[in-house]
C-alpha cells in the first residue's frame, strides 16, 4: 500500500533528487557555455572546475541514489504487497544521505573540492567533502538492507512463488550497490579522509584509483537497473501489451549483477599501476556485460513489437507505427533504446583495449557517459516520475503535452550534445579541460562542434527545466483523493509464471561466484599495494 | 478496446517476434560495421605514438 508514510518518504527522496537536478543542470548550461568561449566574461578555471565538480557529484551520486532509495521504496511496498519493514531505519537512512549530500556541498559550492566527480588523487579536497560523500553512501546502505530484507522476509512467507520481477530487480540493485560502494568506502575511509585531516602525509594514487575502479563502473548499472525496471516493468504495459518473458528478464539482471563488478580496469587501461593480464581480464567480461543488455533490448523490443500488433500493427515494422507514441512512458522507452544504442557503440570502442588509446581521456569518454547516463537513464528517471507522481501526490499531471514535449527535447538534446562531443574526441579535443585558445590552427576544425555542443546545451537546459516546471506546478494542483498502491500497474508476463528456478529466484549462489570473480581480478591488483614497495604523493593543489 | 478485446483480433499465443529479430540484426550489423570503420578507417590510419 501506498500509505501517507510512504508517499512521504518516496517525495522526500525525489523532491532532494530533482533539487540535486535542477542545479546540477544550470551548472551544465553554465560549463556549456565557459568551454565554448563565446562569452569571455565567464572565464574563470577556479569557476569553471568548481561546477563541474558539483554538477558531477550531484547528477552522479545525489539525483541517483535519492532517486533510486524512493523508487526502491515504492517498488517494495507496492509489488509486494506488503508493508515497508522498518520505516525508522528509511528515514535514517535518508537524513543521514541528505546530511552528507549539504556537508559534501559546503566545500564543493566554496571551491576547496573541486577533484570532480572521480576525486582521483593527488588532487586533494577538503576533509568535508569525503566525510559527506561517505555519510552519503552510508545512508544509502539502509536502503540497501532494508531491500534485501523485505524480498527475505516475502519469500519466506510464499515459499516457492516467484519474487515478483520488479522486487528481484531491486534486490538485486541493493545487492550490487553493497559489492560496488565498498571500493570507493575503503578508498575515502582508509585513504581520502586521514590524508585531508593531515593524519598521512602522502597518498598512493595507484591503490586510490584501483579501488575507485572497483566503483567506477558498477555504479553505472546501479544508475541503470531501475531505468531497465521501468522498462520491463511500466512500457510493456503503457504499450499496451505484455511482457515478453519474466524469466529473460531475471536472466538479465542476475548477469548485472554478477558481471558488472569485476570490470572497472577497462578504467585504467592507461594506467601504469595495474598489469595487461588483468586489464585484459576485464576488458573481456567488460564485453559480457554487453550480454544482459542485448537480452534485455531482446526482451523489451520483443514485449512493444507484441503491443503493436495487438494494436493493429502489421508487416516486419507495422507495429512501431502502432505503438501509443503520446504515452510518455512508450516515448521514454523508445527514445532511451535509441540512446542505449549510440551510447552503447561509444562503450564498445572504450572498452576495446587498443582502440581505447584513440579516444582516452578525450571529450568522447564524457560524450559516451553523459548518452549513457544524462540520456538513457535519466529519461527513464523521468518517465517513471511522470508515472509516480500523480500516484505519489495525489494530483494529477499538469499537461499530458507537456511531458512529452520535454521527454522529445531531452532526447535531442543529448543526441546534438553527445554526437559534438564525440567528433570532437576523435578530434583529439582533451576532456575536463576549462577552455582552450580556438584561435589556433589546430583547433580550428573544433569551431563547429563547439557551437553544436551549445545548441545541445541550451537544449538540455530549456529540457531541464521544463521538466521541474512540469513536477512543481503539478504538486501545486488541487489533490484528486488518496491513490492505492493497486494503481502502480507492473506489466503481466505473456506465460504466467507460477515458479521459476531457485537461482532466478535469490541471490545466495550469485554472490558467491561474484566473490570468486572479485577475488580473481581484484585480488591480487589490490594485494600488490601491500606486497611491494610503492610511493605516496603529497596532495596537489587545494 | 482493451487489451482482452485487442487479443481477440490477433492471438499472442501465437506470436513471434520476427521484426524484434531483424531490428535487432540489423542494429548489431551497423555497430559492428561502425566498429570495424572506426578501427580500420580511423584508428590504425593514424598509426603508432611518435
């Protein structure tokens, strides 16, 4: 059930989510904007990386993790059926978030931690911003249990029926953010921290960036499973179908799980400190994980191509023609698939150990990120919120044009944003780079990209706040009645599913093999810091 | 019409994906196209670190 409790909760979690948002956005109008030199008044490196580092941490770690603790909310109570187990513990785990989300900014906003989103170091912030970051991660974990404790405590209560797949694809996201945040945890307790406090003099970037490694790239599924649940849970039913197969899609997000951890070297290819043994280890599970997606495109292209024939649809193609593409969550669905595939492209070519060499540290990295994240992602986000937030507040949705409107500008934002930068990496044009001098000869083929880049932006920008606009004024409309938890619509599957295999069931067996995997291409790389001798770095600048 | 008056006029019981595989087949043979472009068009053009 949706209680006034759970409403509350899940709000609370979106309205810090969307605030996050909101600035995080300007921010990126703002860097847009510095990086082209169209405006020389906004020259300023102190500025320009200042933002970049807000607008990173804030899109990266606060829209993400207050979005998906309210989505996880939601999912659990109203999937299972169920009441939330230990709402004491959520709202702990929610000040505690919020708590280190206003310290981390403190120093952020004030310029003393602009390491970006990655604080590689040497580049050293002030101790503020690591104890926020940690208390942010820390309140995460709350969710995290409070997750897996609730699809225990249902499957214990229904022995042998299948955990409905919404929930066995939230647990299995609390699970793997449990795995991903220990490696960035141990990096800012054991290593960030006492070194920004004065407690060490020096710190070894190798093992700060193989830790971080362990992070970085799991992260990137932890943002993307609930956009996959939108899409097998809420399209195929907006489409006016079914899901294809339940199964495929339990399938898929064990494969996540299981195969998204120990990759994180495809992050260092360059890097001295790791071995080309191990990095090419990860660069090939680094291709496996292109699996679950491919089977989860399958499953959900497969699900919208039912709908439309079941909506008149015919021939090889008919059906996408028959698709209801005025409903938001359709669009979404559609409009993130087309973005998952550019996006994906980029990542296959990053993560090819060669050709990485070619775009490494260029502006296609933050193209390929920002098509993956900025796009498919958060338009889920966003079509999700749009079906929430009726059901959350009790009002219904300001416009039903609207939405659209900015689901289809956000789309084209991000394709002329993203497809700029990616020209311009293979350009040669360097990533996280305040500005350069476009009045060199070797710039010169920039120009046009660059101006791309800020129609992209401006785009982007006008897209974002729509889509705040969109939320507050429809907050602001007249409440309709309480709305039961019975109105969060899952898709059917087309076979019904009344048992499926244990281990598509739970996730006992899958945290063991993810333990070995960990321990085969984690072990050692992080081992060899305490086995050989090695050099610390005082910290840089800050 | 809903979805049980829909299914009365097409039978998903019945139903195969085939566009689903050939959109599928033909996004994967562009990517790899795209891939091979980038690597033999682009990348080893531009030959070793000088």
């Amino acid at each position: 059930m949706l209680t006034i409790e759970i409403r509350k909760l899940a709000l609370s979690h979106f309205a810090v989510a969307f605030g996050a948002f909101g600035l995080a956005a300007l921010m990126g109008f703002y860097q847009v904007l510095a990086r082209s030199d169209l405006i020389p008044a906004l020259q300023s490196p102190g500025v320009y990386f200042a933002s970049v580092s807000t607008h990173g941490v804030l899109m990266a770690y606060v829209l993400t993790t207050f979005f998906i603790m309210g989505f996880g909310y939601v999912t659990a109570v109203s999937s299972l059926k169920t009441p939330l187990w230990n709402p004491r513990w959520a709202w702990i785990g929610f000040w505690t978030s919020a708590v280190g989300t206003g310290l981390a900014a403190l120093p952020l906003l004030l310029g003393r931690a602009s390491v970006l989103y990655t604080f590689y170091p040497p580049v050293q912030a002030h101790a503020l911003f690591y104890i926020g970051a940690a208390l942010l991660v820390v309140g995460s974990w709350f969710w995290a249990v409070i997750m897996i404790v609730m699809h225990g405590q249902w499957k214990k209560a229904h022995p042998g029926e299948p955990v409905p797949l919404p929930m066995f694809a939230t647990t299995a996201n609390a699970i793997l953010w449990l795995w991903t945040s220990a490696g960035v945890a141990s990096e800012v307790v054991f290593q960030l921290i006492p070194w920004s406090m004065g407690l060490k003099d020096t710190v070894d970037p190798g093992l700060a960036r193989t830790l971080f490694a362990w992070t970085l790239h799991p992260i990137v599924y932890f943002w993307l499973i609930p956009a996959y649940i939108a899409l097998y849970s809420f399209v195929p039913k907006a489409a006016g179908g079914k899901l294809f197969s339940d199964e495929l899609g339990r399938v898929a997000f064990v494969m996540l799980l299981v195969l998204s951890l120990p990759i994180g070297f495809h992050h260092l290819y360059m890097d001295p400190q790791q071995g080309a043994g191990f990095k090419l280890s990860h660069g090939t599970l680094t291709f496996l994980v292109a699996v679950p997606t491919l089977l989860t495109a399958f499953t959900i292209t497969a699900s919208v191509e039912l709908a439309g024939r079941i909506n008149g649809g015919t021939g090889l193609f008919g059906w996408i023609g028959a698709l209801p593409w005025r409903n938001s969550m359709v669009l979404a669905g559609i409009l993130a698939a087309a973005m998952l595939v550019l996006g994906g492209f980029g990542g296959l070519v990053n993560a090819s150990y060669a050709m990485n060499a070619m775009v490494h540290n260029t502006a296609w990295v933050a193209g390929h990120f920002h098509l993956i994240f900025g796009g498919t992602t958060v338009i889920l986000y966003m079509a999700t919120t749009y079906y929430l937030w009726p059901r959350l507040t009790g009002k219904p949705l300001c416009s039903s044009t609207l939405p659209l409107i900015q689901l289809w500008s956000w789309f084209w934002g991000f394709v002329i944003l993203t497809t700029a930068w990616h020209i311009l990496g293979l350009l040669g044009q360097p990533r996280r780079i305040s500005t350069v001098t476009y009045h060199s000869p070797l710039t010169f083929a920039w120009d046009p990209y660059i101006l791309t880049m800020v129609v992209g932006g401006t785009v982007l920008m006008v897209s974002a706040g729509l889509f705040v606009y969109i939320l507050a004024k429809s907050y602001r409309q007249p409440e309709t009645g309480p709305i039961q938890a019975d109105e969060i619509e899952y898709a059917e599957p087309l076979e019904p599913v009344t048992r499926v295999h244990p281990l598509l069931n739970g996730f006992s067996v899958w945290n063991i093999a993810l333990a070995v995997l960990m321990l085969a291409n984690f072990g050692y790389p992080i081992a060899q810091f305490f086995l050989i001798k090695t050099f610390g770095s005082v910290a840089w600048g800050y | 019409m809903d979805i049980k008056n829909k299914e009365e006029s097409f039978d998903p019981s019945k139903f195969t994906p085939v566009g689903t595989w050939t959109l599928l087949c033909l996004i994967i043979a562009g990517m790899a196209v795209a891939w091979l472009f980038l690597y033999f068009g682009v990348f080893l053009p531009r030959g070793g670190v000088q």
